[in-house]
C-alpha cells in the first residue's frame, strides 16, 4: 500500500492543484468533501454520490461513537464497508461538538465529559480516545482533538484555547497507529489573532502531521475576516502538505480561499440547503420555494447535468417541495453537492491551465447577473 502522501502538480499564484494518496484512493485537490455525519450523505447513495465527482467523504466521531458506535463498526468491516462508500473517508474528531454543546459539557486538561444529546449517557472523550475512535472506524484521515472556541475579540481566551488544543495536537500524534496510506492533520487554531495563528501553526509544524486543518473560522466572523485571516496565516503554513479549512463553506467562500491557498473543505451547506428548497446555481442560489418557479419549465440550471437539472423543471421540484414529497430534497441535494463538485472541478482546471484570475472574474460575473430576471428579460 502507497504511503499517505501530498503532490502539488501546479500553482496559480497561492492556489495550488495537487493530490493527497491515501489507503482508499487519491483525491484531487482543490477537494470538496460532502458531509456524511453519521456514516451516510442525507438524501443521497454513495452510489449517487460519487456520481457526483466526490472523491472523499466525511464521518463525524461524536455521532458515530455515540449510534452505532465505534467498535460496532469495527466488527462489521469498518466504516467503508458499513456505509458502502469504497473511496476516502476523512473523521472530525468530535471537537467542534464539543463546542456546540457546550451545555452539555464539562471539559478539563485531560478531556472533555459531556451527556449525549440522545440519551442523556455521559461519555468521556479526550485525544487518546478520538484517535482510537477513529482508527475503529478505519478513517484514511483522522483530526486531532481539539477545542474549538466560539467567534470572540477575548485574546486571553482564545490563547488559552489555542494551546489547549497544541497540547492535545501532541497527544493526538502520540497516540496514533502511523500506518501506509493514513493520515493525521493537526489543527490552526487562534481565532482572529495572526500571532496566535502562526504560533499555533508552528507548534503543530513541530509536532509533524500528515496534513494541516485550519479550525475556529465559519463561526460567524464575516467573510473577509476570515479571508485576512488565511492570508495572514498562509505564509506560516508548510508547502508540502495539505491545507484543510473545516466547516466552510458557501461557494463564494470556496473560491476565495482556494485562491488564497486552501486545498480542502467540507460544509453541511449544500446538502442542508437542498433539504430546505434552496439550491446553488451559477447565477446564485435560487429559493424554489417561491411562487415565481410554479410555471417556470426551464431547469435550475441550464449548464448543469445532474439529473435534477437534466430531467425535471424548476415547475416540478417546485410542486415537490411544497407538496413536500421527498424526491424534492433529494434532487436539490443531488444537485448542490454537484454544482459543488463541478466548481473544484474548474477551480482545478483554471489553476492548471494558468487561468485562475479568469476564472474567477467570470465567476463572480455569473453571480452578478442574477438568477431569473435577465433571462426573461432576454426572450
């Protein structure tokens, strides 16, 4: 088996193109990963999944080890087998639940105690547990433990946080089984704070992991703070390995900081959307709620070729989710998990070619037109 590795094949500026190799298969980077929480994509097969071009999925600790549990799918194969999904899998280490429900939760030095918010049980997980976790679920690439903070100006407590996680970062590495084809990232944390970012980046450089995740952003910063925070963060970053930013995001979002330098996302975005009538279009997201879609029998988008746009109109989904029918959120999922997976691809394509720039104006230029009034405007 080939051993975890990370290849840049080209650069546009700071946007590179690349391949991470993992137990599982390769992945293509610029990479999208759609989320899978609890070992499946909502509203979608693996089958349709891939179909989409998404090479990688990610499974979250928290969730798993909670229903079904880890050594449940362990003994069953692992979770590639259970979820029928043959390619990469990528684990959060259950950090951001962490934060999420910080009701629940009481966290120390060695860990974290919280009660599950399905039962009420109490379960402990500290860095040593989520990389075990993890292994039993066979995740080709696994997170380290760390603790992250709500969006605040607190520096102190963002300090206080960040080193927090650095030491669990050496714990987390500690504890993980190094084996051919898998993967440990560690995790940037420091909030809004360069100096914490590059003090944060240069402990877990230290340290040595596989690939490099950059935590605590998407969580209500606006968007250009996040995107001064990368370009501030990027020169600290190593060249040769992989640059994953969690929870991010829209497609606007994607853009930027792929050209900023980032190689990796995830986002419950376009597959939450898709089950609340909204979908992303090259024009910008269309509500197909909204009455103005009841008569309309063009496609969502007309340059798409998932099958929600091939083979049904905007009139039909309309009707579905109003009526609501589940076909409605599974075609609007379809879709945006393949309108994502078509934006990497040309993200890739225009960093290959030279293009980026290009690309990116045209883009932005697309959304600028708007979704429907210009096209009836046309006719």
């Amino acid at each position: 088996m080939a051993a975890f590795s990370y290849k840049i094949s080209a650069k546009d500026g700071s946007a590179r193109l690349g391949q991470v190799t993992t137990a599982h298969g390769v992945i293509d980077t610029p990479a999208f990963m759609p989320v899978g929480t609890a070992g499946t994509v909502k509203a979608m097969m693996p089958g349709s999944v891939a179909e989409t071009g998404a090479q990688i999925v990610l499974g979250n600790t928290y969730h798993l080890m909670l229903r079904p549990g880890a050594d449940r799918i362990e003994r069953l194969g692992g979770l590639h087998k259970f979820m029928n999904w043959p390619g990469p899998i990528l684990t959060d280490s259950g950090g951001f639940q962490v934060m999420s429900l910080s009701k629940l939760r009481k966290m120390t030095e060695d860990g974290v105690t919280f009660q599950s918010h399905i039962d009420g049980s109490k379960h402990e997980l500290t860095p040593e547990t989520s990389i075990d976790i993890q292994r039993k679920l066979d995740a080709d690439i696994t997170m380290q433990l760390d603790e992250c903070p709500a969006h605040s100006d607190d520096k102190k407590l963002i300090d206080t946080s960040m080193q927090l996680s650095l030491r669990w970062a050496e714990r987390s590495k500690a504890a993980f089984d190094d084996r051919a084809g898998y993967g440990l990232f560690g995790i940037v944390q420091g909030g809004v704070f360069d100096d914490l970012r590059e003090q944060s980046a240069k402990g877990l450089i230290d340290i040595d992991f596989h690939g490099m995740a950059i935590g605590g952003l998407a969580v209500g910063e606006p968007q250009d703070v996040m995107f001064n925070v990368l370009e501030g963060l990027m020169p600290h970053m190593p060249e040769d390995k992989p640059r994953y930013l969690m929870g991010v995001g829209t497609p606007e979002d994607l853009v930027g900081a792929v050209s900023r330098g980032v190689d990796m996302f995830d986002c419950v975005m376009p597959t939450r959307s898709g089950r609340t009538g909204k979908a992303f279009t090259r024009r910008g997201s269309v509500n197909i709620r909204n009455a103005r879609h009841a008569d309309d029998p063009r496609p969502l988008d007309e340059h798409c070729k998932c099958p929600a746009c091939k083979d049904y109109s905007r009139a039909y989904i309309h009707h579905l989710v109003k009526a609501q029918e589940i076909l409605g959120p599974m075609l609007l999922t379809w879709h945006n998990v393949h309108y994502y997976q078509d934006l990497m691809w040309w993200l890739r394509k225009s960093i290959g070619e030279g293009t980026l720039e290009e690309f990116v104006q045209r883009f932005h230029d697309d959304k600028l037109q708007g979704d429907i009034e210009p096209l009836l405007k046309e006719k």
